[in-house]
C-alpha cells in the first residue's frame, strides 16, 4: 500500500466536474479550465492529472473539459470576442499551430522551408 494522504476522488467528484463544465461561466471562468475545475473541487491542479492516471473515467471527463475548452476558444476567437495572441496560445495547447512558409530564393534555385525541414 503506497504510503501518503488517502484520496479524496469519489463518484461526486465526476458530477461537480460536470457542473463545472456546464456552468463555469456563472462562475466567472472566460473558459474552461484545468486550474479551474482544481480550484472548484477544492484540489491541486496536480491532483486531477493524478486522478486521470488511475480513474479511466476521469481521464474521460478532462477530454471533455478540453474539448469545451477549444470549442469556446474556436467560437469566441472567429468572433472576435477574446485577445486573437490568447487565443492563439491557448489553442497551441490544443494542437492548433500556425505554420508559415518561407522559400528562399537564390539565383540557381528555390528551396521551401518544407523542403528543407525535410532535410536531415
């Protein structure tokens, strides 16, 4: 028996997680997040990524707070509601990158900055 504090994770952890998710809003979060799922349950943001390693479902439920995540941030960002370099940062979180191509040119021939990422 691992030796520490006895964790506090239980079924009512999952439905104030749901609450979270549904009504961070009204708790004044601009979107949902990690750190504010921790502080509404009352715990280190540590303790939710702790939880997901050993309760499957729970790991469900911060895939679910991420995709909220990314959808208020998609929605509110094409809208232009939020800060575009916040949203762009917090999206990057998501898998979101802004890919830029550069070609340099020289007078015998052209190469990408794809080709040359490809290159090793």
């Amino acid at each position: 028996m691992p030796a520490g504090r006895p964790t506090s994770y239980n079924d009512e952890v999952l439905t104030k997680s749901e609450e979270y998710i549904k009504t961070y809003d009204e708790l004044g979060d601009v979107v949902p997040s990690a750190a504010g799922l921790a502080d509404f349950l009352g715990v280190c943001k540590s303790t939710l990524y702790n939880w997901a390693d050993i309760h499957p479902e729970f790991l469900d439920m911060l895939g679910k707070l991420n995709q909220k995540q990314e959808r208020v941030l998609l929605a509110n960002g094409l809208m232009k509601n939020f800060d575009s370099a916040i949203t762009k940062l917090m999206l990057a979180k998501q898998g979101y990158a802004d890919k830029q191509e550069n070609i340099n040119t020289n007078k015998n021939f052209t190469v990408s900055q794809e080709d040359a990422d490809s290159v090793v």
